[in-house]
C-alpha cells in the first residue's frame, strides 16, 4: 500500500471522492518510520500498567476544519484521538493510572471487567465536589489523578471511557479501545479454535461522532445542553474519510494516529498459513451505527466479549453484509475473501466497463488517471503516456461505510464520515 497525504474537500459530488481516494493511495509515502497500513498498533507491557492522561488537543477534518477535542493519551506521548488500544490478555491484573489536565473532574470505567477497583476502593456512583455524578472515583480537574486495578475480561474487544458526565465526555473523545486476547494465543479473537486470524490482519473500527457545536461551547467555557447534539461528523478511530485510508502513524495526522484500511489477502483452501483478517468494531457513540463492508460478508464470532457459540459450546458464529453496532457494544469479526471467480487483474479481470477516455483522467491536468472499476484504473497496458497508475500490481479496492448514509458524510458533504476501504491484493501478491 502507498497511501500519502489524504486532501481536503467538500463537494458532495461522488467524483470527489473517487479523486481523494486515488490522490491517497498513489502519491509517494512520506518518512514516517512507524507508518503503517497493517496490524493493530497495541500498547502492551508485561506489567500490564498503564498510565493515561485527559488532556485537550485538536483533530482535522477532511474539510478543512480543526475540532477541539478531549481524550486519553499515554502519559509519554501528545495528544491523540482515541485513547491508546490497551492490549492485555485475559485473567490478568491490570493497573491504569489516570491524570487529568482537564478543567474538570474526570474518570475511567471499563465495562466488561471484573472487580474494578479506584484507589483499593470499591467502584460505586458518587457525586464529586463540582456536583457532577461519577460511576467511579474521579479525578480533580487539572492536577488530579486516581488508580484503577481490574481483572481483564474474557477475551474480545471493549470500550474505555469516561464513567464522569458521561453524555458529554463521551462525546468529547474520552474513549478508547481495550482488546483482551487468549492468553498464550494472540492470534485467536477468543479462546475457541475456529477463532484463528492473520495477526498482521489485524484492525479496530472505533466508530463515534462530534457535534463541533458542543465542542465550540466546551472551548470557550459556554454552556450546551447536550441534549441538543447534531452529529456533523462521523469518525472511524478519530478520522474522517478520506483520513480513514491514510497509514496508522501518518506524519501528516499527528494527533489522530490509527488508520482503519483494511488489507486482505486471497485465502488459500488447505494452507495453514492462510488466515482471515480480525475487524472489530466499537461504538463509542449514542446512536447505532450499522456498518457494511462491501463485496464480502464477515462472519460475527464475538459479541461484547462473548464468543458465539451454543448449547455445549457448538459454533453460533453467522455471515453478515451488515454490522450493527449499538452504543457500547462491541462485534468482531473474520474477514475472509475468496477467490470463487479465480480473478486476475490481467488476463481475468472484473468486467467493469469503462468510460469514455476523456472521463478517465483527473486533475489537475492530466496526471492522474481514473477508470472508474475496482482497480481504481491500473491494469499493464491501459494507461496513457505520462499519467500515474492508481494501482501497484493489479490489487483492488472495495468501499466499507455506515449505511446510514448520514454517517458517511462529512457536515452533510458526501462521501466522506464514517467509510474506509478494504484492498485485496492479487493471489500473487504484490511488490510492497
């Protein structure tokens, strides 16, 4: 994968986005050592202690536009959007230290967790001197900070998130993932067999919204009833598309770090190194979000850290085109693409027709070349003279967005919001 810099733009015309996303996947890939299109980029220590801070910084919108946000941070590092994915495995006793550089009181709660504890005391509703309510001990604005110890989970995929005004904070950015892994198996989603995956292959699609309204009030010290909230924008880890398909660790991204491009390979019937991808999905959000890959069902395999399965253990897991997710819950799922039509981008290839030439090349000028399939318009021996490729080797692309199409957008401008792309390289393979 050679994505670059993802440009900026608000037309609502669909070209549009077919222009952004050829401009981001083919211009050359910047010196950023940790960019990255594959794998989950997991915090993880032996120790498994953590220490977040909740602290403001801003985000960018495909548009133009600059969001003041709140969110957790590893206390090393600047501000990001989300919250850092804590990767621990299951059974495990795990320490998070929480500093706040917020103006008010805040917290942590971990749904999903066992015998969580603040400062050695039991978690319980309490109300903190600012008259907010907290579903845990908090801490003070600014200069605060408290401990929490829990017993990770049973294995999948959960939110963290502020357990502190909860409606507001939330929506803020106080959240993040925590993925909780078979203990001596981090290649399996849970602890059943058939549960296996590629753990290069391996994403999070933490899905949210911003009303930058709430966010504009909350800047400048103004009240918001937020009860009143207009999601404008709709965030895949912190990113709106055509963000979503530049690399984790983009330079150009500094504060919103996690891509969700996801990149399959054909699966091989009978090889054992043949594996399927891992998406899971969080909602960090207040409304369902029902996701669509396209082209490919995904099979369910956890729900909210449960394995799906039957009576006596037999296997639940089902395909779905669609993946909805309710608020705080949690779904992952094997991404598996077979190549039932033995497709090849040269002598097979998917028979999309294509337009007149003169609606193949966009600009500026004539150096970008755009047939308007699947392959974004590379095949050898289809391209003019003196424009670029939009392809490496033949590989194509596949659109994943919420079908609720509202959430696809961004400030109501299409395509852009809650939507990504899966590439699937050629049986193959390709170069990089």
């Amino acid at each position: 994968m050679n994505p670059t810099r993802s440009p900026r733009f608000t037309s609502a015309a669909p070209v549009v986005l077919a222009v952004a996303i050829v401009v981001a996947l083919t211009m050359p890939m910047p010196s950023a050592a940790a960019a990255t299109t594959d794998g989950l980029p997991c915090e993880a220590n032996s120790a498994n202690t953590f220490s977040l801070d909740a602290k403001a910084g801003y985000v960018a919108t495909p548009d133009g536009n600059s969001i003041y946000m709140w969110s957790y941070s590893s206390s090393t590092k600047a501000f990001q959007l989300p919250g850092p994915m804590l990767c621990v495995d299951s059974g495990v006793t795990v320490t998070v230290v929480l500093h706040n550089t917020l103006p008010e009181v805040t917290s942590i709660i971990f749904p999903g967790q066992h015998h969580q504890r603040a400062d050695g005391h039991p978690a319980q509703p309490q109300a903190d001197t600012t008259g907010l309510t907290s579903l845990t001990d908090a801490a003070a604005p600014l200069t605060g900070s408290v401990t929490y110890t829990f017993t990770a989970g049973s294995p999948g995929t959960y939110l963290y998130e502020s357990g502190t005004d909860v409606a507001k904070q939330r929506e803020m950015g106080l959240s993040g993932a925590l993925v909780v892994r078979p203990p001596g198996q981090p290649d399996h989603a849970n602890g059943r067999a058939d549960s296996a995956f590629d753990l290069n292959r391996e994403y999070v699609y933490l899905l949210s919204e911003v009303d930058p309204d709430l966010h504009l009030a909350v800047e400048r010290k103004r009240a918001f009833d937020v009860t009143k909230t207009k999601a404008r924008y709709f965030f895949i880890n912190g990113r709106s598309m055509p963000d979503t398909i530049a690399p984790t660790g983009a330079a150009w991204l500094p504060n919103q770090p996690y891509g969700s491009l996801v990149h399959l390979k054909p699966f091989v019937p009978g090889d054992p190194n043949s594996r399927p991808a891992l998406v899971r999905y969080l909602n960090a959000g207040s409304v369902n979000y029902p996701f669509h890959p396209h082209g490919n069902d995904q099979r369910v395999i956890t729900e909210d850290g449960q394995p799906v399965q039957g009576a006596g253990g037999s296997d639940a897991s089902y395909d779905k085109f669609l993946i909805d997710i309710g608020p705080g819950q949690s779904a992952d799922t094997l991404d598996q693409w077979v190549d039932a039509e033995h497709w090849n981008g040269e002598t097979n290839p998917i028979p999309v027709p294509l337009p007149q030439l003169q609606d193949q090349i966009v600009g500026p000028g004539t150096e970008t070349w755009f047939s308007e399939n699947p392959y974004l318009g590379g095949q050898p021996g289809d391209v003019p003279a003196g424009v670029v490729r939009n392809n490496q080797c033949g590989e194509y692309y596949m659109v994943a967005h919420s079908h609720a199409l509202e959430q696809a957008t961004n400030y109501g401008a299409s395509f852009g919001g809650m939507m990504t792309l899966v590439r699937i390289d050629p049986a193959a393979g390709c170069p990089s």
